[in-house]
C-alpha cells in the first residue's frame, strides 16, 4: 500500500456486514479531526484534551495532549476505521489504546477511547444512560414429583434481538436457573466472606437461590468482548455464593484472564466440539429456530468421603440439541460445589454435587439496556430504549421455550439417549410482563396493548411465548415511553415533542474487542496439549485458538488432586463416550415445533490423526479476526 499524505488521506469509517465483510459507509477528512474534545463525564485534566497534525511527510501522523501535559501519537488506520497509538500511549499495554470516531451527518463529534466518549468542544449531545428497560418475561413450571430433580431439557428459540450489536446492552434469551434442592434446611447456605451472604440480605436467611446455581444460555451480556447481532451461548453459574462464576473450561463469566485452579469447574467432554470462553456462536442467518438444551445428572466420577469434606456422584453434563451438532458437551466437576464446604462445615452434601436440582421456571432476562432521556417544553418527561426485536409467525405468535421436561436419576442410558419413561412434564404459567425504568424504577404500563405473555398447546407439548396484536412483519416492543404520573406509558415517535430531541438519538454500538489468553505455564502447560495449536475463525468476528488434551489432562482436572487410579477410570469412561456417541444421535427429545439452529460451522472440529479418542479440544486464546489494530 503506498504512503498517504494529509491532502490524500480520508479515514474510512466501517461495520460489519451481514456477511461479516468490512463495508465502508462514510468517510473522513482527517483535518476536520483537529480541536478539543472532553471526556462525559468529565472529571479531571486527563479528560480533556485536542488533536493535531504532527506531521505530514512522509505519513500522517497525530497527535493528543490532555491538559495533565500527557501526549502521544496517533497513527490514521484505514484499514479499521481508528486512529492507532504506539508506545508512547501510557495505556497501550493495556490493549485499548485506539480512538474510535463518532460521527453525525458526516462529521467527527467525538471518539470513544477505553469504552469512554470524548465529545467535540460544542458539540450539543444528549448522554447515554444505564437502566432503561429493567424486568422479565417469564413462565412458572410446576414442581415435579420426587425423584425428578436429576435433569432437565427444553428447547429455546433464537433470534437477533437487535439489529447491530449495542454497547452496555445485556439481555438473556429464556433461560432457567438450576439449585440444589434444599427446601428442607433450615440454616444459612451460604457462609460469611461469601459475596451473597454479605450484600444480598434480602435472599436470606438460608441463601437458597443464591447459594449455587447452573444457569446461562443464550443472550447478549455486557462482558461480551465480540458482539454480534446473533445471540451466543454460554455456560454459566456459580458454585460459592457468586464469589465468582465459571463459564467455560478453565474461564470465568466474561474475564479475560484464566480462571485460577481453585476456581475452575467444568471439564469439556465432547471431542467434536470447540467452546470458545467469549461463547458459542451459531449462523448468522437465525430467525427464530430452535436450540435444544439439556442438563443431566451423569456418574462421571465416585462419590468420595474425603479427608476435608465428602463429594457426591452428581456430573451435571450439558447436552445440545441443533441440526449439525447433538450430543454431550461439557460437565461440572463434582468438587467444584463440595468445596466450598471446606470451610463451612454445615453445608456438607448440600451442593449440586449431591442434591436435586430445582428448575422452577424460565424466563427472559433483561438485565442492562440503554436509554435516552429528555423532557419536553411542558415538563414532560420522554425516554427512548433500542428497538428490540421478536419473530412472529402467521399468528401473532413467538414461541420462546417449549418442551420442557424433567427427569429421574433411571433417565440416564448407556447409549446416552434420555429414557423418556423417566421423565416428566410440567404444566407451565405464564406471568405478566413487568418492566420498569431509571435507577428509580419508574413502571413502564401499556405494554400489554401490545403483546401478552402466553401459554400455547396442550399439556405435555406446551410452549412460553408471547401474543402479538400484530400477525405481519415481527413484533417490535415499544421503544418511546411518557411520564404519566407516577409511571411511564407505552407511546410512538410520532406522539414525541421534536424538542426532547431524543427520536433522532443512536445508541452507542462502539466496544473494543480484548482477547483471551491463557498462561504459558503451570496446568495449562503441565503436561499440556498433544497437539499443535489450531485456529477456527467464527461468525462474531473472533478467532479461537485451540489445542488437543488428553481429557485428564486439561486445566480444569489437572486442578484436581486426583489419584492416578481416578484418572485413568474416567479416561476410559470418556474413550467409551468418544466410541459410542455419535454427533448426530438424538439424545434428548425432539421439538414438537419449529426447525432446529445450527451451530456455526467452525465450532465443530475433527481431532488429529492418533488423538481421536479420548483427547479434547481446549481453547486457549480468542483474539479478533482482523490483526490487532495496534502497532
């Protein structure tokens, strides 16, 4: 590429197409660049700062000095819409160093640098606020009879939520959440020094539904370092009373750095499978098919009584259900839930390792949204939300979660095809949609005009969803809000005074990808992978990095103190799965409605010639798939 000087040089901004190419929508004179820009909120010198042009021969370079008399160079990126640092940068080690520009009608208004917004000097702009949309939509199950605490399915819809992927946005596809049965103690589960015990008071006093949980599924949560459109499955839960959370193998809910080896907890099992810690990620053309999902109790291991604190039997292993991937992907090691009683003697055998689990119900979780707020000339307050977005079929109707089913311990066969003898369904309820706004948690009403929560089919092949009073296009929830007294009612653009100014507001889309990596040392490296170092580029626009371990060899049991007689018994059990459980088998029932998803294609992997069985794939980084735009 040649050498661009100031008078030729335009900075391309770009975005992500639905085809996942880079596609240019506007352009740049990088002299319009120049000036003042602060940061909002603005709080000291280091906030406020300008740009200029250094040099012009024989490349453009920039340069930003804050009023603490702190400098550095700016390199114009066309290649990724950015303006790039170098060493001089005091944060270039920390991986964010590049100013990403905002524009409006074609004109920079301000950046963003560290998931911060720098403004333009005069530049009028309205702030960007946390808590627009708060509350569930969700379903009660009944409780099953006793016995039926050992594993759960259903199935679960999914769909692009939003149009872009947003900033600062966090909402779950329906899910449900998975505790040990405990409605019988009557002490506090969770042990002073642990995070729910010492804030959440209100969940007291016996901590039940904070104590240990399994839950996760897919969504868009604010951790995520690759957005995307399409929503991603994760893995989650915590096993000490949300002192912290484990999502993958050998990485925690959204945290960058490997989990330490006191706090991993699942152990990967399938060998077809790859699961990257930002989450699995499917094709990017989903409208509303169907991913079945599955927790059941399988005998991984032994019960062990042990010199610190006994360990149930119990493997809670995550089956999938999709149209190119079905099977058994991941489980929670046993100790992971008995550790915590080391300490905490009262809650010995109280974990997921040794009790039934509870599963009472299923629901969206909407969790963190974005929204805008401005009041008009008569003192009327307005808020807009993103447009969030829903399928619909012929008949005004999204079906969110069906199917779901609860099993006995009997369920689980050695072809690991759920015996459906030892199942049960529920009868499930719908409750009313409930959401509020503002850190004052103003209720927001006549949503209900617009769709209702419903229960749709007959006992036993039952689906959760939502009934539109539209039967066209899709269904779209009410993006603009009007302060009613003490509530906000449901309204439209149009019936928006111009002078809130807020219809024409975008929602900030910007965040800087930050890779995953593991250590070159201690489990990870010790004895370390069989293989060399594979790569899959997936549909968010990441790369996943992953090599082949011995099963009992992966971080996540390394970091166990397993005899070598332990070890080698569940090695040969995992070579028994690898042998007989084929990736197209259906294991868990099928839907009684709609298509199955199919999981991105990259995911699914072939192992190496002499590591086909008994050897997993672990990932091991996840950087974007452009090179790091710094130097």
């Amino acid at each position: 590429m040649r050498l661009l000087t100031l008078k030729t040089l335009i900075l391309a901004v770009w975005v992500f197409s639905t085809a996942g190419l880079l596609t240019p929508v506007f352009a740049v004179d990088l002299e319009s660049i120049q000036g003042t820009y602060r940061r909002l909120p603005y709080e000291n010198d280091w906030h406020v700062g300008s740009i200029e042009v250094v040099a012009k021969d024989p490349v453009t370079t920039l340069r930003w000095r804050n009023k603490a008399n702190v400098s550095w160079n700016l390199i114009p990126s066309l290649e990724h819409g950015i303006l790039k640092t170098d060493e001089s940068n005091p944060y270039f080690k920390q991986g964010q160093p590049a100013f990403h520009f905002k524009l409006r009608d074609g004109k920079v208004i301000g950046f963003t640098f560290q998931n911060d917004l720098y403004v333009r000097d005069g530049v009028k702009i309205m702030p960007q606020m946390s808590g627009g949309f708060h509350g569930y939509i969700s379903m009660r199950a009944e409780s099953p009879p006793p016995g039926y605490g050992y594993g759960a399915s259903f199935y679960i819809s999914i769909w692009p939520l939003l149009e872009d992927p947003l900033a600062h946005f966090q909402i779950g596809l329906p899910s449900t959440w998975i505790v040990p049965d405990n409605r019988d103690f009557k002490q506090p589960l969770c042990p002073p020094g642990t995070v729910a015990r010492d804030n959440w008071h209100e969940r007291g006093p016996y901590y039940r539904n904070v104590f240990q949980t399994i839950e996760g599924g897919l969504g868009y949560w604010g951790s995520t370092r690759f957005r995307s459109a399409t929503p991603k499955y994760r893995m989650n839960g915590t096993p000490n009373g949300y002192n912290h959370e484990i999502s993958s193998p050998g990485w925690g809910f959204g945290k960058t750095v490997s989990l330490t080896s006191e706090e991993m907890g699942i152990a990967q099992l399938s060998n077809r499978l790859v699961v990257p810690p930002d989450g699995m990620t499917f094709t990017k053309d989903v409208n509303g098919e169907v991913l079945g999902n599955a927790w059941m109790v399988l005998p991984m291991t032994s019960s062990k009584q042990g010199p610190e604190t006994p360990t149930g039997d119990q493997s809670w292993t995550l089956f999938l259900n999709t149209a190119n991937f079905k099977g058994p992907v991941a489980f929670w090691i046993p100790e992971t839930w008995s550790r915590l009683s080391r300490g905490y003697k009262t809650i010995a055998g109280r974990g997921l390792d040794a009790r039934p689990g509870l599963m009472g119900s299923g629901a969206m979780e909407v969790n963190t949204v974005p929204y805008f707020e401005s009041i008009d000339e008569s003192g009327t307050t307005y808020s807009k939300i993103p447009q969030l977005q829903f399928p619909i079929n012929d008949r005004g109707e999204t079906i969110l979660m069906q199917d779901v089913t609860f099993y006995a311990k009997q369920a689980f066969t050695p072809t690991g095809v759920f015996d459906l003898e030892k199942s049960w369904k529920p009868k499930l309820t719908a409750n009313p949609i409930s959401f509020q706004q503002g850190p004052d948690r103003v209720k927001l009403t006549e949503i209900d005009q617009v769709v209702q929560t419903k229960i749709f089919g007959n006992p036993g092949e039952q689906a959760f969803g939502l009934q539109w009073t539209t039967s066209r296009g899709r269904g779209n929830l009410p993006e603009y809000y009007k302060q009613v007294g003490t509530h906000r009612i449901a309204t439209t653009a149009e019936q928006v005074p111009k002078e809130t100014g807020i219809v024409e507001q975008a929602f900030s889309t910007t965040s800087v990808p930050q890779s995953y990596r593991s250590p070159d040392s201690g489990i990870w490296k010790d004895p370390g992978p069989k293989s060399e170092a594979f790569k899959a580029a997936l549909t968010d626009g990441s790369v996943v990095t992953y090599a082949w371990y011995r099963f009992v060899d992966q971080p996540s049991i390394q970091a166990l103190n397993w005899s070598a007689k332990e070890k080698e018994k569940v090695q040969k059990l995992v070579e028994r799965i690898h042998r007989l459980w084929p990736i197209d088998r259906d294991y868990m029932p099928l839907p009684t409605r709609g298509t199955l998803v199919a999981m991105d294609d990259a995911l699914i992997v072939s192992p190496p010639e002499g590591l086909e069985i008994g050897y997993v794939p672990i990932a091991i980084d996840q950087s974007p798939n452009d090179p790091s735009p710094n130097p």
